[in-house]
C-alpha cells in the first residue's frame, strides 16, 4: 500500500538544514533554520534553563500525566510574560501546547470549529509551515499585503486597506514581533492602527508569537499582542518558549484564547483541551516545569532575562555590523535595512539563483527566499558574508 503515497515536497527550512550538515567544506556557515547561536555558533543551554532543571530533578516526584491543559503553572506565568496586565485575567484562557507550532494547531481546529467557513490571512510572505499548521478542511488561506520587497519595509498601506476590505467572518494572523521571514515589523503606531481596524470590522485577530525578547526587549516585543489583547473582545495567541528559552527540543509553547467574559474564554478553552486530545493527548512536562521554575523564582527569572537580553544584543550588533560592512564595500546603502529590521531574520532581497550560488560556490547557507538568521553569523566572518552576497547581486 505504502507504494500508493506520492513523496511529500521537503519543507525547505529543514532540507537545508541536512544538505548544510552534508556539506564537508569547513568554512561553510549556517544562516539556514530559525536557531539561536552564540559567537563560537553553537547552540548552547541556557544556564537559566540548566539550573531549572537541576531544581526539577531535585524535586519531581512523579511522571504521570500533566493533564489536558498542561502545567497550570506554566500557563500562567505565560500569561503575565506575554499579556502582562493588559486584559482581565479571567478573560485569557491557555492551554500548554507542543511548540508554538503545536499552539497554532490547536487554534487552527478551534477557529474552524467556531468559523467554519473562514478565511484565514497571511502576511505575504508569511513563514513557511503556517501553511500546513493553519489548513483544516474548511479553511481557505489567503494574503494581506505585508513586505515591499523594493524598500524591505513593511508596506502599511496596502496591508491597511486590504484589513479594512475584510469581514467579521474572517480571521487575520500577524507576526506578533519579529516578523519570519522578513525582519520587518510594524511600528507601535502602526499595530494602534491594526487593533482600529479589527475592532472596527471585527475579524479575528490570531497571533503567533514566537520570538519574544528578540527584537526590542521582553516588553517592548509585547505591544502589539497586548495592544490588541486590550482593544478586541476576542482573539487568539499562539505562543512558543523554543528560542526565547532556548528549549527547541523539548517543544514548549502555549495557545491562549481571550474572550469576552469569562463565561466565553472557559469554553474557549474546554474546546482547546478537546482538540489537542485529538491530537496529542497530553503535552510533555520536562520544559514547560522549566519554564515555570524560572519565572517563579525572583533569582532564576533574572538570570534568564539576563540571559535573553545577551542574545537579543548580540544580534542588534551583527545587524549594525553587517550593515556597516556593506556600507564599506559597497559604497552605497543599499543595505541599510539590516539595521532596521528586529529579530532573527531578514530578507536580503535576492533571487533563488543567487541564493543557491552563494551555497554552491561560497559554502554559505540561506533559505531560498534569501532569509539569512542573523545569529548564525560570526563577526570575523561577516566581510567574507558581504563580500559573496556583492559578487552574486
Ligand atoms: C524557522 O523558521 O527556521 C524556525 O521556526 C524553525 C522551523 O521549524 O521552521
């Protein structure tokens, strides 16, 4: 029978990844899949995290079943890392989830469940796998403008008025910081737009949140989610603690409703805990009682932000040294977006072709959409970087 299913296309992030571990050249450098690495491009544990887990070891007692919402504890310290105090808290209901990915299945089943011919929107271009993650067999998927690829900014204007061209059947997901793949984000204007206009047409705001703490801080990363988390009567937040935590592996995340009672969230949430039995059942313990421990300890939980605040400024000074370095060899400012741009990516605005002769002639590994993760760079290799990237634009 197995003869009777056609091969699957690779997911592109991941087939670079095991051509990248393939390619024996030395100096081959990794700007591929969406993974923290420090300055010696490895991807190191958190001693935040290490510590939680000799806590953990010290003090579990028991390998049963969390339950179907998960750890309560967990989920409650996601709350007030990513809403803050920006919604009543008997409005926001979470259920810990495998992944962000794992979160933004959940709530995928849950909107067809409550919106079953929904359109769902995506930023253009939007990060690969929301694609199979968002389908259900109701769901259409369709764009809303985002990136202006001539001025590697977001195009605003046209992604307002295509919001503004929207119903109230419809559901609109946004990159809650951090935008993959671009690198360009909204301004803090811009989302008091975006919640004016969901308030205004009443879609369903669904947001994924998965590089908190990457961009401009912890808070500052937090606007929009909690922008409109304090303007909408109902949204969805799907969130993961993969990079901000550093726990790829151990897939943490958690899928938030906020509805407009509590009366409304609990049945938000009696539906997730529903779907993800269908599923998976359960989540798995190990990193989400991670999570907990840190945040729940004054001295942890400072390590921690310590810790995310090292990597985040790591990453600005690649962007400022990247951007200069192109400034030096090539004259012009062509590249001044860098700068600009927040988080682990950005866009660097060249073909396929390109792309694949800077793998295939230089050793160096990006996504074919030309998505570079700025953290796989290491400053003594950022003038070889420009220097491939100017020789095949
Ligand atoms: C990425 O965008 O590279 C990461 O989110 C890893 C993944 O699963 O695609």
């Amino acid at each position: 029978m197995f003869e009777k299913l056609s091969s699957p296309k690779p997911d592109a992030i991941l087939a670079l990844l095991a051509t990248y571990n393939a390619d024996t050249r030395p100096d081959k450098m990794n700007l591929g899949v969406g993974v923290y690495m420090n300055e010696k491009g490895e991807t190191i544990i958190l001693d935040s995290v290490k510590k939680a887990e000799a806590r953990l070891l010290e003090a579990e007692t028991t390998k049963t079943y969390v339950g179907l919402s998960g750890d309560k504890g967990y989920n409650q310290a996601m709350q007030e890392i990513v809403f803050g105090d920006s919604v009543a808290n008997e409005r926001v209901n979470g259920v810990q989830a495998t992944g962000g990915s794992g979160a933004l299945r959940v709530l995928s089943k849950l909107t067809a469940r409550m919106r079953p011919d929904a359109k769902v929107y995506v930023s253009d271009p939007t990060w690969p796998n929301h694609y199979a993650l968002l389908q259900t067999e109701h769901t259409e998927i369709e764009h809303y403008p985002y990136f202006d690829a001539a001025t590697c900014s977001v195009d605003f204007a046209a992604m307002a008025a295509k919001l503004r061209t929207l119903t109230a059947n419809d559901v609109v997901v946004l990159h809650g910081c951090c935008h993959n793949p671009t690198g360009a984000n909204l301004s803090n204007e811009q989302w008091d737009e975006v919640a004016e206009i969901a308030v205004e047409v009443g879609f369903l705001p669904f947001i994924d949140i998965a590089y908190q703490g990457f961009g401009d801080g912890l808070e500052a990363d937090a606007y929009g989610v909690r922008k409109l988390a304090s303007s909408v009567d109902e949204m969805l937040v799907a969130v993961s603690c993969s990079k901000n935590f550093g726990i790829y592996r151990d897939r943490v995340g958690c899928a938030f409703a906020i509805g407009k009672d509590q009366a409304s969230a609990e049945l938000a949430n009696a539906n997730m805990q529903n779907i993800s039995r269908g599923i998976y059942s359960m989540p798995p313990d190990h990193g989400a009682s991670v999570v907990r421990i840190i945040w729940d300890n004054p001295e942890l939980r400072q390590l921690w932000q310590d810790e995310l605040v090292a990597m985040c400024t790591r990453m600005t000074s690649l962007r400022n040294k990247l951007a200069d370095e192109f400034k030096r060899q090539s004259g012009g400012d062509k590249f001044e977006f860098i700068r600009i741009h927040r988080g682990m990516f950005s866009l660097m605005g060249l073909s396929v072709e390109q792309v694949i002769e800077l793998r295939d002639a230089h050793g160096i590994y990006m996504i074919e959409d030309s998505r570079v993760n700025i953290a796989g760079l290491q400053e003594e290799n950022i003038p070889r970087v420009v220097k491939s990237i100017l020789a095949v634009s």
